[in-house]
C-alpha cells in the first residue's frame, strides 16, 4: 500500500512538473528587440539576454525579433511582445498607443552618426556633397535625425547628397566597404559591432543631437511584481560580471530607468517628421 | 573421364575469373550504393541545414508565411517529398502540406512513415536561450534505389562480357600451353627410355620455353654424366684391381664380396679361392677380442682402423697388416669396405730399429757422462739413465716432455734455456764449460758440452747436451788453491818476519845491555824494562808469523796431547771468562803424536782465546781427544788430507758462529772479525802452520748462532821419546867462559851485538861478515874453539856450508849456527847434521851464553 502511494506521489510530481514545463513554454514572455541587426546577429547577442532573464526572472523569456522594421511595428502595434526592445522613435506610440509601459533605457543619449572608414578621404560633413550615403530603412530614426542634421549642415538630403536605404545597418556599411557607398548612417551602439565584425575602424563624420537611447518597455499585462522585477534585472546588470557580459554584448554600459518626461523631445521630433 | 590439360585450364580459369567476377561486382556495387548513400546524405545534411537557417529565422521572426513558398520550392527536388517546422512548443508552423500545420510535430511525422521509398530527417533548433523548434524534411529513396539499380545492371553486363572473353581467352590459353608441354613430355619419354641427346624442339621466351630449354641442357648433362660415370667406374675399377694395397668390401658377417689381387697375394691365394672364404676364416682366433673393438668403432663412427693385425697365410704363417676401412651403403645393404695393407716389411724394419735404439740406449747408459738432448723449445726428448737418476726420475723414459722448470734445478732453468738456445740459434757448439745445478745435497758443479742437432737437411732441431759432475775437482781445485795461497802468504809473512827478526835482535840486545847499566837507576831501570816487554812482545808476534810460514825451525818430541792439555788446564782456565763452562773429553788410549809441544801450547790457547771471544755472554767449550783414521775418500774431498791415522783434537764452543766467508779466510795471517786492537788476526794463521809443519789436517766447522769446532788431526807417532828443552830465566846466572869464538854474520848490528854478548861473557872473539873472511880468520886462527855462524848469508855460501868447511878443516871446530827461518835447501846430503845445533834469532844474551857454554861442554864431534 505504501509503495503504491509512494509510486503514485512519483508520478504525480511528475506529471506536475512536466505540466508546468508545458505550461511555462506555452506561458513564456516573447522579448521582441527591433531588427537593428540581421536576425542572426540579434539572435547571438540577445538569446543570452533572453536566457538570463528566464532565469532571474524564473520564467522563460523567449528572444523575439522580425524580418524587418516595419513588421516589428507592425508585432508592436499588436501587442505582441511582452518586453520590447524599441527605438526611441517608437517609444511614444508603445507606450501612448500600445499598452506598453516604459521599463529602462540604455543609458547612453541616442545619436545618429554619419560614420565613414577611418582611412576614408572624407574628413568633413561638407566633403559629402555629391556623394552617397548608404542608410538603414527610411523610417530609422537615424535616418530622420540624420537627414535633419545634414540640413541643418547646409546640404539638401536627396539633392546634395543621395540617401539610399538599405535593409540594416549591416547593409549599409557592407556597402561602404565595397565601396558602394561612401558613407554610412548608424546608431551609436552598432558601430563597435560592426568594427568588430568586419574588422575595420571607422569614424564619425557627424554626430546629431542627442535623445533618449532604445529603451526596454513592457506590456501592462505582465503583472506588475514582475514588470519591477524586470527593470531590477535590467538596473542591476552593471553591478555584476554576468549583467555587464550582457550589456557589452548589447555594447552599452548600462540600463537607466525609462523616464517618460525624456521623450517629450521625442514627440516633439516626430511631430515635426510629420511635418517634413 | 580424363579431361585434357587445356580443358582443365580453361575450366579452371573461367571458374577463378567467376568469382573473382563476382567478388569485384559485389564490392563495386557496395562501394557504389556507400558512395551514393553518403553523397545523398551529404546532400540531405546540407538541406536540413540549410532549411534549418531559414526555420531559424523563422521561428525567432514567428514570419512562418514567408516560409512557406520556400520550403514548397523545395519539393522541386526530387529528393524532398515533405518538409515541417515545428515551434518549441512541438506546434507544425509551417509545412509543405499545409494540413499538417497545427499539428503537433509527432502526429504529423507518424502521419508519413518511413518507407523503403522515404525517410525522415530531423533537426533541432535551438539557441543559448533553449529549444526553437524542430525541422523535419522526408527524403525520397528513389534516387539511391536508381543508382543501385543502374550500377547492378552495369556490373551484370560487364560481368558477363569478360566471363566471355576470358572463358576464350582460357580455353586458347590451355591448348596453347598443352601442346608444347605434349611435345615436352615426349622428348622426356624418350630419354627415359634410354635414348641420348633427346631434344624437346619447343622454343619460346616463356615459362614453357624455359622449361623446354632446361630439359635439353638437363637432358645433355645427364648423358655427359653418365658417360663420365662409366669413365670413371672403369677408371676405378683399374686402381682397385692394379692397387698395390689390398682392397675387400665385405658383408657385415664377414663374407668378402669383392677383392682385389693385392687382398688375395698377402694371404698367398688367388681371388677366386679368396672370394670364397670368409674374413674370419682368416683371422687368428686370438684378435676376436681386439675384431670386437673395432666393429664397436665402425658402429659408432661409421668407420674404424687403422689397426694392426694378422692375417693367416695359406701356408699357415701370420702375415702382419694394417687395416683400416668404413661402411658403405650399396644397393640397400650395407657393407664394410676395407683397405688392408702387408706390413712384414715394416715390422721387420721396425724391430731393427727397435734393436738399434736399444743398442744406442745402452751406450748411453753406460758412458760415464750424463747425456740429453731436447728439441728447439728446450722440451727434453730424451738422456741416459745417468741424467735421468740426476733428475730424480726412475726411467729416462719419463723425460720426454719435459722441461728444465719442472727439474730439480728448477732455479738453473733459466740459464740452462739461454744456453740451448744460444747453441741452436748460433748452430755452433759450445763446449767444456761450467755451469752450477742444485741438486739434493746441494749445489754442484758441471762440465757440460752443448751441440746443435741437425735434421737431413742441415736445419737445427735441437741441442745435444753432455755434461760431468766437477764438484769434486773444484773442490779439490779450491784447496790447492787456497793451500797455495796460504803457503804464498806464509812465504812472503815469513820473508818480512825474518827481516824484522834481525831488527828486533838488535834492539833487544842493547836493551839488555841498558838493563843492566840501569839496575841502580830506577826510574830509567823501569823504562828500559818497559822497552824489553814492548820488545819481546814484538818478538812473539814474529814468532808467530814465522811458526805460520813454517820457516821456523822447531824441535818436535814425541806426545801424549791428553798430557799436554792437562798441563794447560790452569792457562785455559784462566784465559776463558768464568761464564765459559770448559769441559774435557779426552780419550783413554790415545795414541802418540811428535809435535812441538811449545807450538801445540801456543795453537791451543788461540783456539780458546778465540772461542772465549766468540761467547762474550758466557756458553761452554769443549775439548775432546780421539783416534782418528783419515780415509782415501776423506783424502779424496780434502786436499790436503793424507790418508792414515791421526790423533784428534777437537776444539768445539757454542759461540756466534762463522759465515762461510769468513770461514773462506780464517786461515789467512791478519785476517780477523774482531774490532780493531783485539786481535792481531795470526792466531788461526798460526794454528794452521803448526799443523801444517807437523803434517797434519785441520778443519773447521762453523755455523752462525750456533757455534764452532774445530779438529786438528796430528799423524800418529809410534816413538817413546819426550825430551824438552826448558825455557831459560832472565835471572838465572849465565855460564860464562874464555874460549875462542868467531861470529859471523852479514847483519853488522847483530854482529857487533853477539861480539858484545860474547866479549861479556868472557869469551875472546874474532868476527867476519861473510862465509870467505870467516874462512880466512879460521886459516890464519888456530885457536877458534867455536863457530858462531848466521845461517843465510850473502856471497852464495851459506853457514851450513861454512860450518862444513871449517869442519873438515878443522874437524875439532864446535859449530853454532843463528837463524831466523829455515830455507828448503837445509837438511840434505849432511848438513843436517848441524841444524841440531841451531839457535833461534832473535835470540838473549842468556840463550847465547847457554847454548855456546853447552855446545862447549860437548864431547868433541870426531
């Protein structure tokens, strides 16, 4: 009789276990992060990310990303991340329009950077007259920002230099290193990883004003012990060795908390982007 | 049935080209359908993998629309029958068979089984962050069954077309093959059957050419061989008939097969009367014994002999031989064949030779000498039975072989080598010289002579050695030697003896006169008598010098020295130390001796003086008086022995002992071993003359730390008579007188000094210097009552002759003869009669005055 209720327990905890398995893959948080990089760069660097965060968080994040900006928008648009890693520029409408709530930034300011070859003849942002610059898709931020800062520089986007867009950072300074393109248009963080990966140094050509960096936001319907917990997770890694492996995979120093009044001047941008 | 060669080849051939055929297809088409399996599961593995990127993508996108048309362009491939992605959650998100969407991965799979026309191929997609989901892709086997299918129908094909060919190829092969080794097989027949020099006629640069070839040189060889068989066995046969010695090839029980003439000649038949008799018939009974031993040989080595035997004559008589044989295989049976040889002849010879080493040994045995000879290496061949007792060996047989190291002379080994071969290497003799040996008694002496030996052929084989035993005549040799220089020595001590004699006559003659012109002084009075003993003593010592050189004329009586050493008793006594134990052992019927007894009281003391100095801490001496009787032999090893009889006197002390070189010199004047002022080294010198002048022996026995004895032997007297004259006293009173005196002698001083001596006494005197002025006094004198004459005087005349002058001139003259030693020319043809009266030099003016007032008082000489 014991030993039938000793088997019985057994299989039972089992059954349990392999029940809330189930259940906690069926209940995983998708972490969508926008396709800055191709899929498989984002997957290297943010499959950790996502694993870490199971485990701190004690349920599973699944890394999410999309074929491209537009439908990672469009994933946004439909609420269906549960944590996102967003731009600055769609930081409003996630969290005015989505349901989403911000959570952290990364700290350093977002700019947009005109970079060139560090061996390329062009030293100043005039010299890009008549030249081509090899961008991200068009409604990248950077791109917004950069076009602004290139007025603002004296030259017309699309007259006195060409802008031409291409599907990720990636793509555009693949085609600066073959020459293709004689500038490329890039968010801050990508640069060291893409002088990493195609081993080259690059440099600025110019640096627009900055705003507020990508930031971590997070669905409302994630309970809200867990949504702090997460921002802890996040504002703790650069006090320990594993976070801040993560954080230089991400190639930032650190998280900051996301404070909503920081992206007035964010709004303000893309009112005037509509306005352009 | 016999199937021919050729069939039998190409059978064979086609059978081995079968499975050989087969094996090859089979292994190509396995090794075809692995090449195809691996390449199209390389190609599978690339598609999975290269789905699996984009399912990646897919599933981190969750964009499954975009996935469909690429896995539906998949099934382009004729390979890929179906592919599904499924989510982590095992959800089908995308397929090639869109009902399969939303169904769990498993159902869907089980859905499509595994067929031998398709498979499933999974692969899990996962990251760091864990399981992505899951891609199946099924596979069709129809391109795999295809290729095998293909590669089959070609192998078959192929197969079959070289079977073909090569069952051709086989068959031609075989009869081509067949017929040269037809044509072979007959030329063999041929041969076999006897004919010669068969040819095959088959040519080729193969195997079968080769064959062919070497069975015509193989065919030729045996035919020259056979025919040099044949030569040969003729050729044999002819040595085994013609032989001089005998031959027999006989069965093992004795049954002679085969002779030739030689064989049947030593027994004296023929051999067909020889064939039909048996080995034993012909061998003597008495060699059963010695025949058993040899057929043990021949069982054991295969062969036996040489050995010697007889055979019986068919006259009866032993033939003597030597045989020697082997066993022979022949036919299957075995044999023993036999080379027999007549040896009379060499046992004739051989006994000859035997007769004449026994002749040639028995002169060497019997020559005196002792005889040897050895080889180049020393090694000893042979000697006499002389050599062989010195060697200590029984027989001198048992010197073959052996060296001079393993001889008693083992210590002359050496030397001995060196010799023989200087005399072989020199091929010169060497001969009569000496060399010592050791020996059981002692070193010995060798005369040996040592000669080359040469073969035939004038080359040196060894050394011929003879030799002596000269122990004996060195011996003898040595005390001739050490006589003759002993009497060298005495002559020459005698000759300064005399001189210094004469001096100290002188000298003692005025100190006798200072004596007496000193007697009222004393202090001069004591200095002169000091001077007198210092002279006298000098005079002893010539005295002694002189006894040894045996130029002092003393008188001799007749002795018992039992007597005579009594009466030393007391000086010996106190001669020795008191530690000295002096025992006597005289004999109680010695026999007489005729000596000096003064010289034997002298000889004895230096003898105990000199034991007494040999035992500084005490020991015992012995003296012992005994018959003697000296033999030839004794003579023989002593040279200056005289065989006869002696009495003995043996003088023996437990003192140090002597050396034998000091023993080699004990007898000459001034030797000595004693430390500088104790001795004068004439004492033994002394002893020696004594005995000498008496005709005696002396010999001395001395061993260190044992002690000394020393024997005198004095020949045996056979007269009574004992007169002594007595020594004189200083203080006696001297007879004086008044005759006529003339003195004559050459020495001035000892002239004046008699003249002086004589005038003192009384005596009226006339003196001359030499024999012819002494003649002229006597002529122009007739008066002179006496002559006073020195002995040895220049001019050729001396006082002997003087005094048988002045006698026959006047036959009344008295004659007084003065001398310090005794020349040889003395006591012959009459003037003997004159040394009766002789005075010794140096002589005292009391000697002078008794002798002249005694020769005086003589009845006349007429």
């Amino acid at each position: 009789m014991r030993l039938l209720l000793l088997f019985l327990l057994l299989t039972s905890s089992l059954s349990l276990s392999l029940a809330t398995e189930k259940k906690t893959q069926s209940g995983a948080y998708k972490f969508g992060v926008l396709p800055y990089l191709s899929t498989t760069r984002l997957e290297n660097i943010y499959a950790p990310v996502a694993a870490e965060l199971s485990r701190a968080l004690r349920h599973k994040v699944n890394f999410r990303t999309s074929s491209g900006h537009n439908r990672f928008l469009n994933n946004l648009k439909q609420q269906r991340y549960d944590i996102a890693l967003i731009q600055p520029f769609w930081y409003p409408p996630a969290i005015d329009q989505f349901g989403y709530q911000p959570l952290v930034r990364m700290q350093e300011p977002f700019a947009s950077l005109i970079m060139v070859p560090d061996n390329s003849p062009l030293h100043s942002i005039s010299e890009l007259k008549g030249k081509l610059i090899a961008t991200p898709p068009a409604f990248a931020p950077v791109v917004y920002m950069a076009r602004r800062a290139l007025k603002k520089a004296g030259l017309i986007p699309d007259k006195d230099v060409q802008l031409k867009a291409f599907k990720s950072v990636d793509s555009c300074f693949q085609q600066v290193f073959i020459g293709s393109a004689d500038a490329c248009i890039t968010p801050p963080f990508a640069v060291a990883v893409i002088e990493e990966k195609m081993r080259i140094k690059l440099r600025a050509l110019l640096e627009t004003t900055s705003i507020p960096n990508l930031s971590i936001v997070v669905h409302k319907r994630i309970p809200a012990d867990k949504r702090e917990r997460l921002k802890n997770i996040f504002l703790s890694w650069k006090q320990n060795n594993a976070g801040k492996k993560l954080l230089d995979r991400i190639k930032t120093q650190g998280f900051v908390p996301a404070i909503d009044k920081e992206y007035d001047m964010v709004r303000a941008f893309m009112h005037e982007i509509k306005g352009m | 049935m016999k199937l021919s060669l050729k069939y039998r080849i190409a059978i064979m051939i086609l059978l081995l080209e079968t499975i050989m055929m087969g094996l090859v297809l089979w292994q190509t088409l396995e090794h075809s359908l692995d090449a195809s399996r691996t390449q199209l599961e390389a190609t599978e593995q690339t598609i999975l993998n290269l789905v699996g990127n984009v399912s990646r993508v897919a599933l981190l996108t969750e964009e499954y629309a975009e996935l469909q048309p690429y896995l539906e362009n998949l099934q382009k491939d004729p390979r890929v029958l179906k592919v599904m992605l499924a989510d982590a959650q095992q959800r089908v998100v995308a397929s090639t068979h869109s009902d399969d969407i939303g169904r769990t991965f498993n159902t869907a799979l089980t859905h499509h089984n595994n067929d031998t026309e398709h498979f499933w191929r999974q692969l899990e997609i996962s990251n760091s962050n864990g399981k992505l989901g899951e891609l199946a892709i099924n596979f069709s086997n129809k391109a795999l069954l295809q290729a095998y299918t293909k590669a089959r129908n070609l192998g078959l094909t192929i197969a079959a077309f070289g079977m073909l060919i090569i069952a051709i190829a086989g068959i031609t092969t075989g009869f081509l093959l067949t017929r040269r080794l037809e044509r072979i097989t007959a030329a063999a027949q041929r041969f076999a059957k006897g004919e010669n020099l068969v040819k095959t006629g088959v040519q080729g640069n193969d195997e079968l050419g080769e064959l062919a070839h070497s069975f015509d040189s193989m065919a030729k060889s045996i035919t020259k061989k056979q025919q040099l068989l044949q030569e040969s066995e003729h050729y044999n046969r002819t040595l085994f008939e013609q032989s001089a010695i005998g031959l027999a090839l006989c069965r093992m029980n004795g049954e002679l097969v085969d002779i030739n003439s030689a064989y049947a000649r030593i027994i004296g038949r023929d051999v067909e009367e020889t064939l039909q008799l048996s080995y034993w018939d012909i061998t003597p009974k008495s060699y059963i014994r010695k025949e058993e031993h040899q057929l043990n040989c021949l069982d054991a080595t295969g062969c036996y002999g040489p050995y010697e035997k007889e055979y019986i004559h068919k006259d009866g008589h032993l033939v003597p031989v030597r045989l020697q044989g082997q066993l022979l295989e022949k036919d299957g049976e075995t044999f023993i064949w036999s080379s027999v040889e007549d040896i009379t002849s060499y046992k004739q010879a051989e006994e000859a030779l035997h007769e004449s080493q026994k002749m040639l040994q028995l002169v060497l045995d019997t020559i005196p000498v002792r005889v040897f000879w050895k080889d180049r290496n020393s090694v000893y061949l042979g000697c006499n039975k002389h050599f062989a007792r010195d060697a200590g060996l029984e027989d001198a047989e048992q010197i073959i072989g052996k060296t001079d190291f393993q001889l008693s002379w083992h210590e002359q080994a050496e030397l001995y080598r060196a010799d023989d071969q200087q005399v072989m290497q020199s091929g010169e003799a060497k001969l009569n010289y000496e060399e010592p040996q050791s020996s059981a008694t002692g070193n010995i002496w060798l005369q040996t002579s040592k000669i080359p030996l040469l073969d035939r052929h004038k080359k040196v084989f060894g050394v011929l050695g003879i030799y002596e035993d000269i122990t004996k005549r060195k011996q003898t040799e040595e005390a001739l030697r050490r006589s003759q220089k002993m009497e060298a020595i005495g002559q020459l001590s005698g000759g300064v003896a005399h001189d210094f004699n004469n001096q100290l006559g002188v000298i003692i003659g005025y100190l006798d006169f200072l004596q007496e012109y000193t007697r009222k002084d004393e202090i001069p009075h004591k200095w002169v008598n000091t001077a007198s003993h210092a002279t006298m003593r000098c005079m002893d010592l010539t005295q002694q010098l002189l006894t040894f050189s045996r130029q002092q004329n003393k008188e001799k009586t007749v002795a018992n020295l039992n007597i005579t050493v009594r009466e030393q008793e007391t000086i010996i006594k106190r001669t020795v130390t008191p530690e000295v134990e002096v025992e006597y052992f005289l004999a109680d019927t010695l026999w007489l001796t005729k000596i000096d007894t003064g010289e034997f009281h002298d000889a004895i003391l230096n003898l105990v003086i000199n034991a007494r100095d040999a035992m500084p801490n005490g020991g015992k001496l012995l003296i012992e008086t005994s018959n003697k009787h000296l033999s030839a032999d004794y003579a023989a090893l002593n040279y200056d022995a005289t065989p006869g009889d002696y009495v003995q006197l043996t003088l023996s002390d437990t003192g140090c002992g002597m050396d034998s070189e000091t023993l080699e010199h004990v007898f000459e004047p001034f030797f000595t071993t004693k430390s500088e002022g104790k001795g004068t080294g004439l004492g033994l010198a002394m002893v020696y003359g004594f005995v000498k002048r008496n005709g005696g022996h002396i010999k001395i026995y001395s061993e260190l730390g044992i002690g000394t004895t020393v024997h005198l032997y004095l020949p045996r007297s056979t007269s009574s008579e004992l007169p002594a004259m007595a020594r004189t006293n200083d203080k006696t009173e001297l007879p004086t007188g008044s005759e006529n005196i003339l003195i004559v002698d050459d020495e001035v001083n000892l002239l004046q000094l008699a003249d002086q001596y004589l005038t003192d006494l009384g005596y009226h005197t006339h003196t001359a210097k030499n024999a012819p002025q002494a003649l002229e006094i006597l002529a122009e004198n007739n008066n002179i009552d006496l002559l006073f004459s020195d002995v040895v005087m220049p001019d050729g005349m001396s006082g002997y002759e003087l005094a048988q002058q002045a006698t026959q001139q006047k036959p009344a003259l008295k004659i007084l003869l003065t001398s310090g030693f005794t020349s040889k020319t003395i006591a012959h043809n009459g003037l003997a009669r004159f040394s009766s009266h002789l005075l010794n030099k140096p002589y005292r003016k009391a000697e002078l005055a008794q002798h002249v007032r005694m020769i005086l008082d003589e009845e006349d000489n007429t």
